[in-house]
C-alpha cells in the first residue's frame, strides 16, 4: 500500500519523551499452590504464600493487597511495607505510584512514601505526572521529574483550575479565570483554543477541536499546529499520535512530527494506544504502524487482539497466537490455552494445571 508522507517541521524536544519501551516486564499470576508469583525480566519470584486482595501491575512496580490487608509494593527486586496504616485507595502507572491513607495522600518515590496533601481534591495519575487539587487551599500542584510544583494559586473560594484532559507527560488545564494552559516538561503554555469542544491528550501532545475555531488542532512538544482546516469526523490519540478521518473521509495519522496519508477510506478497525496504530487497509489486511513504519499483521482483520505500550497480541486466521513488539513478529507456541494477556509488553498465556508460558521481547519462557 502505498503512502504519501508530509513532513512537518517540528522543533523536538527529547526531555519531553516518555520512553515506555524501557518499562520492567513485568507480569503476574497465582500458581497451582495458590502462591502469588511475579516474572521479574525472566527470574519467577515468590511476592507472597497466598492470592492477593487485588493488584495492580505498573511500569516499574507491582502493588497489592495482600492477604492480611496490608499493601505491598515490589520494585526493583526489593519487596516493602509503605505504611503499617490502612491504605484506602492507590494507583499504579508506567513510572508512579500514589497511595492513600486518612492520613493524606503520597507518592511513593526512592523506596518512601512522600507527603502532597493531607486534604486531597481532584486528582490524577498519569504515567510520568501526578496532578491534585488541595481541598483545603485549593491551589493546584503538580508532582513530576522528582519534585512537587505549584502550578497555579487560586484566586478567590473556587478551585484554581478545571482539570480538563490529562496524557502520560501532559495535562491541560483551565483556571477559574483565564485562558487554557498545558503544563508539559516542566513548563506551562497557553493554548488557543477558547472554548474547545473535545480535547485528548498523548505522550507530548494534545488534539481538540474548538466549538468556534474550525479544524483538528494538536499542540506537540511546544508548538501549535493545524492539522486540518474542517473538524474530523472522528480522531483518536496515543504516544506523539494522532490517528483521524477527516472531512473529506480520508484516513490521516500524525505520528512523531509526520503527517500519514494512508487512503481515501474509513478502515473497519482502527485502535491508537500508547505506541501503536492497529489498523485495516483497503484491501481489509490488518496493518501497525509504530514508529513511523508500516508492517502487516495478517491477511484479514484480525478480531481477537490486545493492544499495549508497544505491542499487539493477536489471534491470525489459523487460531494462533502472534506477538508483535516494536517491529518484530514472534509466535505464541500452539497449545490449548485457556486465557492471554498483555502486561505492558509481557505476553502471559495460561495453559491447563496452572502452567504459564511467556513472551518477553522474544524470549519465550514457561512455568
């Protein structure tokens, strides 16, 4: 298939990149003794004798409830007990942790709980961000790179700001009185648009469209840009991408600083997610493009799959399982199992009598 690349001029900034593709791999599971295990790159490891109460699986961590009620964390190797206090409530994404108590709330940081509030607003996770409003003072904070900022003071009884959208290094924002901001790499910018209508955010980008400027806006790494002069008929955001339908019906991405002409088509599956661009073409084969390349998956649109960081687990027109990670293609062997999933970029397939087998950027791995 052919595709007609635009290139854009786009001032890059590298400190603004969120580089999942180093995330630990991490992946989960209950043995046939009931023991919680984690694969740690490609050691198994005990994180406890029983099941948990719930978990999460992160980036750079793996947080649960255990058995008795108290929250665990493991990172790097090294299991810890953040509080002997009840933890009411935490969150787990590619390099943070939050964690509440009737205390406050903290983030988890150096092996420490670090105190943000103890009167906790609105807030949000993101994977390289952490942002909260203060109930008691209503000023709005950001944590990011290591430290807590404060991002806008309020200026009279209301809350400093209206949290609008929110991607993995980006969030945009509007104070109780004022223009549109996005605090992105340690900066706050003011945005055009004045009333936007729908805004998404990415990996250093965020796209909108606005109820009385027409076309499909995008601020990326800094800058503005137009992408179209008509609003799309629909748009969807990952990692520096923006996938859309424009006006006209043709299927554009923008990807990294590159503009995409894919064809005069709406295609039957179309998924943006953190990296990846799962899509069909004209000809109803399924395609990625990831990294600004093109590679075909199958000859046929693909219906079982799964989509994460930079990875695409599906089912081919044979019933087996595929694994692509960043450009390359890699089997599941056949077997009867009985679930698969993504964690990140971690491939886990149950098999019967509690037997594991995993795909961990190529390698293959059993339990």
């Amino acid at each position: 298939m052919m595709i007609c690349l635009i290139r854009l001029s786009v001032h890059v900034v590298l400190l603004g990149l969120v580089l999942s593709v180093g995330a630990q791999p991490y992946s989960v599971f209950v043995n046939l003794r009931d023991e919680f295990i984690v694969l740690d790159d490609s050691i198994f490891r005990r994180l406890d004798f029983l099941p948990p109460r719930n978990h999460q699986v992160g980036g750079n961590a793996v947080v649960f409830t255990d058995n008795r009620g108290d929250l665990r964390i493991y990172q790097y190797g090294k299991m810890h007990k953040p509080f002997d206090a009840v933890v009411s409530e935490y969150g787990v994404s590619a390099s943070l942790i939050y964690l509440r108590t009737p205390g406050g709330l903290y983030i988890w940081e150096e092996e420490r709980p670090i105190l943000l509030t103890r009167f906790p607003g609105t807030y949000v996770l993101t994977d390289s961000l952490f942002a909260w409003l203060d109930a008691a003072t209503r000023n709005f904070h950001v944590y990011y790179r290591g430290r807590q900022q404060l991002v806008m003071e309020a200026a009279s009884v209301n809350p400093a700001v209206k949290m609008v959208a929110a991607g993995p290094n980006i969030i945009a924002f509007k104070p109780y009185e004022g223009v549109l901001n996005a605090f992105w790499n340690d900066q706050v910018f003011d945005l055009q648009p004045a009333n936007p209508q729908r805004m998404v955010a990415g990996t250093d980008l965020l796209a909108y469209t606005d109820l009385h400027e027409p076309g499909l806006h995008v601020f990326y790494r800094g800058d503005e840009y137009t992408l179209e002069q008509f609003n799309p008929q629909s748009f969807q955001v990952g990692n520096g991408t923006v996938a859309f339908i424009n006006r006209e019906g043709q299927f554009r991405v923008f990807q990294n600083g590159d503009l995409f002409d894919l064809g005069n088509y709406q295609p039957q599956l179309l998924v943006v997610k953190d990296n990846v661009v799962l899509f069909s073409d004209e000809l109803q084969q399924t395609q990625v493009l990831y990294n600004g390349e093109l590679y075909k998956l199958d000859n046929y649109i693909i219906e079982n799959y799964y989509v994460n960081q930079n990875s695409v687990l599906f089912m081919d027109r044979s019933g087996r399982w595929q694994h692509f990670y960043a450009g390359m293609l890699n089997p599941l062997p056949p077997a009867s199992y009985l679930s698969t999933r993504l964690d990140y970029d971690v491939v886990q397939a149950e098999m019967q009598g509690k037997k594991f087998r995993f795909l961990v950027r190529g390698r293959l791995l059993d339990y």
